[in-house]
C-alpha cells in the first residue's frame, strides 16, 4: 500500500498549491479591484481634456506596502500616458479589456512576477475611454500560499505514517485467521478429506471455506467409488483366474485324452472370460478419463456408425438364430462425437442384446432423428424387472436369474460413454410388453452446451 501512496503523494502536493493559489489570490484581487474602481472615480474632462485628479495622499496609498511593490497606470484611447507609471505593461492578445468589467492577468516587469487589475473605462459614453490598471508583486500572495500548503501538508506528514501503521496493525489482525486456517491446512495429512470447520473461518472467506468443503465431498466420493470399483475388480478377476488355475491343475493330472481335451476346452472358456473381463474394465476406465482434450470431438453420423455396427453383429446374431434388424431414416443424424467410444456404446448394447435375448428371438438398432439423435436397441429377450432398473447402470450388476455370461460392466460402460458425450441414457421394457429398450438421446452436431 505504500507504493500507491507515494504515487499520490506528490499529486496531492500540486492539487493543494493549485488550489492555495486560488485561495490566495481571491482577497488580494478584491483589493486591486476595488484601486482599479477607485482611480476610475478620480478620471475627469477638464477643459475639453481628459485628465486624472490624483491628489498626492493618494498616490502615496497606492504606493505605500510593506511587502509588495504597487503599480498603476492610466492611458486614454490613443495609448498617451495620463498617470503613474510607464514601464506596466499594456494589455494585448487574449488579455484586451473589456468596457466597465475589471480583469486580471499575470505579468513580468524587470524579471518580477505582478498581478495584475485593468479595465476600460468610459469618460463620456461612446466617445472617450481610458485603460486602467493597477498591479502589485506578488510576495504576499505566495506567502499566504506557503501558510496553506504547510497547513495542510504537515498534517499530512504526521496522518500518512500513522496511517501506515494503522493498516498494517489492522491488515495482521485482519489475516490472522487466515494463516490459521492456511496452517491447518499444511498440517493435514494427504489423505485427510474431511471438510474444514466453517465457524472457525473469517467471515469473508466462508464462502470459499463452503465451497472447497463440498470439492473435498465429491472428491472424497470419487476415491471411494474408485476404491470400490478396485475392490469390485480384484474380486470379478479372481473368479476366472481361480477357475483358470483349477483347470489347469485338472489337466495336468489327466491321462484320458477325452477328458484332457475337454479341460483344455474349459481353460480356452475361462480365458476367454477373463479377457473379455479385462477388456471391458480397460474400456470404462478409458471411458471415465476421456476429455476432449484427449479425445478430441468431431462430427460423427449416428446412423451410419450403427448400420456399421449392427452388420457386425450379424454372425453373432445368425449364430444364435436371433433376427438382427435395423430402422434407419434419410434425415441427417450427425452428432459431436468419439468415433471409437460411440463404437464401444453400440458394441455393448449390441452384445447385451443378443447374449440375453433367447434363440429365435428378435433384436432391433434404430436411429431416430428429430430435435436431438435418439439411438435406440431394442429385444424381446427376458427383460428385467421394472424394480431392478434403476440399478442396471452399476458396475458388476447382473440381473438374477438369467444364465448368460457376463461381466456386469457393459451397461456402466454405456452410461460412462453416454455421460461424456452429454446424451441421456435410459432402460425401459419392450415396446411389445416383451424385452428390453435402451434408449440414448444424443444433442444434434453443433448444438451449444451449457
């Protein structure tokens, strides 16, 4: 603060002489004036001339200052000296006088600064006229303008100082709280989440106090979903490997060679399970740090990516005799998009479908376009009850009674890739009463989010 203050300093210094040279030169003009007024009252027309009476008191008055040197002048209309003093200077320029209206300017006469008083005055209206002026030095006005500044800067000198010192007093206490409450914080363990004690915090600072409260609430649930999610994933790992491990030692004992082969058969399934476990646990993890800064949105035609997608699926689908379908439309349906995680939704959707729909079953990819994209994958498969669809998104859950392997990962993928491309996803029963409807509502390429 005393940077700012110092700047000021030197401004507030020349404000108050300019403002104590006004104040100064005020009465001193009243008094010029009224010599200018009162020598205009002594001009006369004698004898056909104009002449000044000035009686000798008179020009001893004027004349008579202890501090200042005094001036005066007059002159008729052709310049002639009529009284006082020679060397003043006429007025000239911007300073031309004006009739019966006393006017000041500032002058120099022998390298000393005058103040100056004058004005035209006529003798006989509109045919004689004379300039008046009366002038002084001005040693008295800047000493009056000397006794203002000091009145008022030295006062000063004293406050600034004192102000200082004030501040400072009050800045420390001021911030005392506040490095309170920074030394709890670098006292905190790392791994301390819990919310800072708002009453304890300045006034001011609650609301950040509040604020960073509830970023340490979100991120305290983040590291617990994420340890879960660890916790949940050590646990979904350790079934097929266990398995893996079993069938091996099996067939390391087995001398049949039909029964050697089935146990091969079964460790190719078990792996077969783990590495689609892995591979769905690699996509929500890629799923939940995608950015765009990572994954940089483009332009993405829905439609076109799921008639791709559903011919994909087709050997899938035949091999199961289930009739795979797709309803398309002519419309535009581009949305902002990652080609690859728009891939791995379809993929998913595609795959829960087809496992847990039955035989001889029908499953249906349509791209609805409109307002926003509606992309919707729809079976009349074995369906899940209206009271467990609200859990269906969670990582690891499986509807019960169905026997259809499965990770319990795809639906969270979906929901994970879905949130990152701001769309809504949805589960609702079978058009039909039969089945299941996964619902996406994408916003349309373009369209500004908030």
């Amino acid at each position: 603060m005393l940077a700012p203050l110092l700047l000021l300093w030197p401004i507030s210094i020349a404000a108050t002489h300019l403002v104590a040279n006004d104040i100064a030169n005020e009465p001193y003009d009243q008094a010029l004036a009224e010599s200018v007024g009162a020598i205009s009252r002594l001009v006369r027309v004698i004898d056909g001339k104009v002449t000044v009476t000035l009686p000798p008191s008179a020009r001893t008055i004027l004349h008579a200052d202890e501090q200042d040197e005094l001036y005066f002048q007059v002159r008729n209309s052709q310049g002639r000296l009529l009284a006082g003093d020679d060397q003043l200077p006429a007025p000239s320029g911007d300073n031309e006088p004006v009739i019966s209206e006393v006017r000041f300017r500032d002058e120099q006469l022998a390298g000393e600064p005058l103040r100056v008083a004058y004005k035209v005055h006529e003798v006989e209206a509109g045919q004689r006229w004379v300039v008046i002026q009366v002038a002084e030095t001005r040693h008295k006005r800047e000493a009056l303008t000397s006794r203002i500044i000091s009145g008022v800067l030295l006062p000063q000198f004293a406050i600034i100082p004192l102000a200082v010192v004030l501040v400072w007093f009050g800045l420390s206490r001021g911030l005392r709280p506040l490095s309170r409450l920074r030394e709890r914080m670098a006292t905190r363990r790392p791994g301390d989440l819990s919310p800072i004690e708002i009453r304890r915090a300045p006034e001011e600072l609650q609301p950040m106090v509040h604020s960073f409260n509830e970023v340490m609430a979100r991120l305290e649930e983040n590291l617990q979903a994420q340890q879960r999610f660890i916790a949940d994933a050590a646990h979904q790992m350790k079934t097929p490997v266990t398995g893996l491990r079993m069938q091996a030692e099996l067939a390391a004992r087995e001398t049949d060679p039909v029964q050697l082969r089935r146990s091969v058969e079964q460790i190719a399934q078990a792996a077969e399970r783990a590495g689609h476990l892995i591979t769905q646990l690699l996509t929500l993890a890629r799923a939940e740090s995608s950015h765009e800064k990572l994954h940089r949105f483009e332009s993405v035609d829905l439609e076109g990516l799921a008639r791709e997608a559903t011919l994909d699926w087709l050997p899938a689908a035949q091999a199961k005799r289930i009739d795979l379908g797709f309803e398309g439309s002519e419309w535009p349906s581009a949305i902002d998009g990652v080609p690859l995680l728009l891939g791995e939704l379809l993929k998913n959707l595609l795959d829960n479908a087809i496992k847990y729909t039955p035989a001889g079953g029908r499953v249906t990819v349509r791209v609805v376009p409109g307002e926003h994209i509606v992309l919707e994958v729809e079976d009349d498969g074995v369906g899940v009850a209206e009271d467990d669809r609200d859990r269906i998104f969670e990582r690891f859950y499986r509807v019960l009674g169905t026997d259809a392997d499965g990770s319990g990962l795809g639906l969270a993928i979906c929901r994970e890739i879905a949130e990152l491309h701001r769309a809504a996803i949805s589960f609702l029963g079978g058009s039909n009463g039969r089945g299941s409807r996964v619902v996406v509502v994408f916003p349309r390429a373009g369209t500004t989010h908030s």
